[in-house]
C-alpha cells in the first residue's frame, strides 16, 4: 500500500507546477490534449499487461442498483458542486433538489444491496468498525486534501499575485515529499501499527490548518511552502495506514466492496470538501467587502480573497479535528486471512 501511495500521490505534485507551466504559454485546453497520449499508452498497457489475481466471480449486473447509485452519488456531487460554483449557493432549487434526490436514491440503492443475495456492493461491509473508521479517516483526508489544492492556488494567485507556474512550484515540494513519504509510513504502519501514526498526523494536519487560517497578503512564499509540505507530511501519516488498516479487517470476500466503498466516497468527499471550501471562502469575502469604505478599489480585492480563505480554512481545520477525536478509537487490526 505504501508504494502504490507513492504513485498516487506522487502524479497529484506533479500536476499543478505543470499546469501552471502549460497555462503560462498555452491555453487551457493544451493540459487535456497533452495528457491524452498518456492516457492511451497506460490503456494499452493495462490491455497487454494486466492480470486478475482473484477469482473472477461474474456477478449479475443489477441495473436498478446501476440506475439508484447513479441518481443518488450523481444527485449529491452534483449539488454539492452547484452550491460551491452557482450563483444561487445552498438556497438554489437546484442544489436543495439535487440533494434530496440524492439522498433518496441513496437509501433506496442501500436497501436494494442489503436485501439481494449477490449485492453489487456489498454494504454488510460497515459491520466492521475498523473498516468504519477507516473509510471516515480516508474520506476526512481527501476533504482537507483536495479543498486545499483548491484554495491555495486561489490564494497565492489572488492573495499573493503570483503566476500560475509559480503557484505550481510553490505547491510541488510538499505534494513530492508527500509521495516519498508513503512507503516510509508503510514500513512505520508494519512497525507500529496505524494508531500512532494517525494521531500524530491529524495534530500536524490540525495545526498547519490553523497556520493557514492566519495567512495575510503579506505572507511569504517561503512560509507557503512549509506549511503545505508539513501538511502533505501529516497526511501521509493518515491516509494509507487508515485505508489500509479498515481494509485488513474485511473478510477476503468483501475486498472488492470495501475498496469500491472507499473510492466512491473519496470522490464524494472531494466534492463536498471543495463545494463547502469555496462557500464559506465566498462568504468571507463578502462579509470583508461590507466593511470596506471603497469596494472597487482593485488594491481590496486580494484582502478579501485571503480573508474568505482563512474563513475556510478554519472550517478545513474544524474536519480534522474531529479526525483526530475518531483516531483515538483506532486499533490494530491482525491479517488472519
């Protein structure tokens, strides 16, 4: 699990110093077209290369399980995105009724699962509370990770009026430390077992969270950089010994659940993360804009971006709060199997 984390983690610090590096000279558009080679030479690499290292099973393709998950994940990332992006925010129609179709198809997708003899996600996988509190440590990481990747590029190009290359670079260190750091903790997590890194990797989390919501204008790049590169250490400490400690505890039957479990709600999380992130970051800049004498002064605009940014921020900080309060509920789970 470390070494995959390597990879994983590894592509993410990559992204944003070469975006930023096609945005300086290209448009937009160039990121897609240039990442499209790649992505047909590992398609075609999975093709020639890939084996299946368990049991093939063949279970039968339910399409009402297909219909109900897709309204019901499809229907709350789609609100949660439309509160974060639209004009409207979490009064809109369309948020409140994308999120209650959402919810609905949910319950139904879940009672459709826990009564069919072969479920296409089995969701008995939630009787084990490691597993549990994995899946929580995992879907916390991902909100703080991606809210972030989110809200300090936003900063440091409103805030600090830097370019979208030197934003990437500021950003880099910490995302390529992050992934080295993955095989290092997976050798910790055999060692020590997942609690005494987890505990410790929220109070990093948590604290560099509470840097970050005391961010100015004025604040160096120099400081960025090392509160981003200890935040990516503290959640290198989290991520894999969680995801890989929840996962320990499923019967072999259940690994394809338990994974499919986690990867559906890391990109939930990721969409509630960012769409609440960018909410409360709007709102602070609008409670900083009404207590300005001159709102059109341009020389404002970057005050109050950094303010909506602390604001959320702290809210990032709150989630890993409650992150560390679950980690101390955390056990050791011994592979019998």
């Amino acid at each position: 699990m470390g070494t995959i984390g390597l990879v994983i983690m590894f592509a993410p610090a990559i992204g944003p110093t070469f975006s930023g590096l096609v945005l300086e000279h290209l448009n937009w558009h160039w990121i897609f077209w240039i990442s499209l080679p790649f992505l047909v030479l590992a398609l075609v690499f999975g093709i020639a290369y890939m084996q299946n290292v368990s049991e093939t099973t063949k279970p039968k393709i339910d399409v009402l399980s297909i219909i109900l998950s897709t309204i019901g994940f499809g229907g709350i990332v789609f609100g949660f995105s439309n509160a974060g992006e639209g004009s409207g925010g979490w009064s809109s129609p369309t948020v409140i009724v994308s999120l209650i179709v959402g919810v609905v198809g949910l319950i139904l997708f879940s009672i459709r699962q826990l009564t069919m003899k072969q479920p296409m996600m089995n969701l008995r996988a939630f009787k084990y509370p490691m597993f549990i509190l994995g899946v929580i440590m995992v879907f916390i990481c991902m909100m703080v990770i991606l809210s972030s990747m989110l809200l300090l590029p936003m900063y440091l190009q409103g805030g600090l009026v830097l370019t979208a290359f030197a934003s990437g670079l500021v950003l880099l260190p910490g995302g390529i430390l992050n992934g080295f750091m993955s095989p290092v903790t997976g050798r910790l997590f055999d060692k020590y077992g997942p609690k005494w890194l987890v505990i410790p990797g929220f109070v990093i989390v948590a604290v560099v969270l509470w840097f970050f919501s005391n961010v100015t204008t004025t604040s160096t790049a120099v400081l960025i950089i090392i509160l981003h590169t200890c935040l990516m250490i503290g959640i290198s400490m989290i991520m894999m010994p969680a995801q890989t400690n929840g996962l320990n505890q499923l019967p072999r039957e259940f690994y394809p659940d338990g994974t499919a479990i986690m990867n559906t709600l890391q990109q939930m999380a990721g969409a509630i993360g960012t769409a609440v992130a960018v909410s409360i970051m709007v709102a602070g800049q609008h409670d900083y804009m009404s207590t300005v004498k001159n709102p059109a002064d341009p020389a404002v605009i970057p005050q109050a971006l950094t303010a909506g940014v602390q604001h959320a921020f702290v809210f990032a900080m709150i989630v890993a709060i409650i992150g560390l309060i679950g980690a101390f509920f955390m056990k050791r789970v011994k592979v019998d199997h």
